[in-house]
C-alpha cells in the first residue's frame, strides 16, 4: 500500500484533485483520449481495456482533512475530521493499477455524494458510451470488503464472473453506476473498497482490504478478453431502477426526485425542489 498517496489524496481539495487527474490522465493516454465535462462535473479517458473503472471525487465532508492518521500494525487509516474514503479509495484504486501498467477506460465524476450530478450531466451529455468498445463498467466505491453490487441490473452471467473472484452479492441503493449503466446499455457492479462508517467523521479505512480488491479488479482487466460481446445491461423487473424513480431532479442540488417533491413558483419561474433544498423557502405544499 502506498500510504503517501493515499493521504495525498484523500488531502486535496475536490477541485485540486480533478485538476491533478487531468494531468496524470493527459500525459498516461494523450489529450487526444481525454473527454472533459466543461464545468469539471466529469471526465473519462478511452483506454485499451474494455472495462471502464469508476469513482467520484467529491466527499461528503466540507474541507479535506489536515491530520491523518494510520495503525500499519492493524492496516487501519482514519482522521478526525473525516477521512473521505469514500471515494478517495476508489480514486486510489484506479490510480494503482494505472501506475502498474493497464490502461482501462476511466470515468471520474463529481457530485456522487449530492444525487450523482456529475453522472446525471454526463448521461445528458452522451447518452451513449463514447466508448463503443466498453463490456463493462467497474465502480470503485462500496463499503466494507468483497461486496458486490448490481442494483436494478440483472445480468446473471456478469454477475457469476465477478463473484467468482471472491465477491458476493449485496443490495444498494444509488450511486453513479445506477444512473448510467441503464442508458447506456452496459451492464456494471460496485465493488468494496474498504471503508467503513461512510459519511461520518467516525470513518476508516482497512486498507489492506482495499489492496483486496485491487487484486481481484487487476486480474478482471486481464480477463475481459475472454469474452467477444459486452455485457448487456438486463433490468431487474423486480427493481426499482433510477429510470423508474427519477424522472427529474432538483433544480437547486441535482439531486433526483422521486412522485413526492416541492413545487415553488419564484419570479415567474417553476422550481421541482428536494426537501433539503426546499427549505429555503416557507409553506411550500408537497407535491404528490
């Protein structure tokens, strides 16, 4: 484990880290392979692999930590004021196995934390994968270890490979993936990074199960080539899927709104606002 990174990273600011990603990611696959999101909300690179590995780089934390500590007897790291594993591992994650040589598809977003507004600008942006060679996406960015996460996809042979690296099956409930894999057709999973106590200042990190995963995600890149065709997204007719219950978004996060959200009329202006966001105004009625 590169114990410098790591606390390098999870240092920055979220700004300061998009800028240092572009960088890396502009001198390891060229600018020409580069795809910016105009305002920073998002940003992927066109590999050789046909894996596209995900994660987010915004915490739920205000500022980065300053004092960061770590436990090399036990492969614990934490910090007072909130360390931000999630997702500065998953960034970890596919930063190592970039410094070892492969060269997958990389999307990093923005916004996960806040009703994944980076994801929802991209798939508004490109509603299709820019990367037409893709057979599946990879997000970095689960809790605890070997967990394995589909939400409303329900392709069992993607599902069988995976797990058969030593994950297992547990249920979620939205992040990036759930947004995109829908639109774009390609099946994904949401892999354990390990992190524990997410979004609380409380949080720590085991990185020795990181280092797990990490493995287990080196050698998926080596074997996707055994399989001509992508993965295909399969919906869950059991599931819920963010298709379903998210039609629109709050006008003011991003977030996205389920039937139940608040109509304001401002200065002859509609607004669809979230509970957090209609807070700023006074007897607003619930929409159903």
């Amino acid at each position: 484990m590169n114990i410098t990174l790591m606390k390098n990273l999870a240092s920055m600011t979220e700004q300061k880290l998009f800028n240092y990603l572009r960088k890396y990611l502009f001198g390891k696959y060229g600018k020409s392979k580069i795809i910016t999101d105009p305002e920073d909300e998002w940003m992927i690179a066109i590999g050789d692999i046909p894996i596209m590995l995900c994660a987010h780089l915004d915490t739920v934390f205000d500022q980065p930590p300053i004092n960061i500590f770590v436990d090399k007897e036990v492969e614990v790291m934490w910090a007072p004021a909130g360390l931000g594993a999630d997702d500065r591992a998953g960034v970890y994650a596919i930063l190592s196995l970039l410094m070892d040589g492969f060269k997958p598809s990389i999307l990093f977003t923005t916004g996960e934390e806040m009703g994944c507004q980076g994801a929802i600008k991209l798939i508004d942006s490109m509603p299709d994968c820019p990367d037409i060679n893709i057979k599946c996406l990879i997000q970095l960015d689960r809790r605890n270890n070997g967990e394995s996460v589909y939400y409303a996809c329900q392709n069992k042979t993607f599902e069988n490979w995976i797990n058969k690296y030593g994950f297992y099956t547990q249920q979620g409930t939205f992040t990036d993936i759930s947004v995109i894999c829908p639109y774009w057709g390609i099946a994904g999973v949401n892999l354990s990074v390990g992190y524990y106590n997410e979004h609380t200042k409380q949080e720590f990190l085991r990185y020795n199960e990181l280092e797990q995963t990490i493995e287990k995600v080196r050698q998926m890149l080596i074997d996707i080539n055994d399989f001509k065709d992508p993965f295909i997204y399969i919906k869950n007719s059991n599931a819920i899927s963010w298709l379903d219950k998210a039609f629109i978004s709050c006008d003011f996060c991003g977030s996205p709104l389920n039937k139940k959200y608040y109509i304001v009329q401002d200065g002859g202006f509609s607004y669809n606002l979230c509970p957090d966001c209609v807070k700023f105004y006074d007897n607003v009625p619930l929409n159903n």
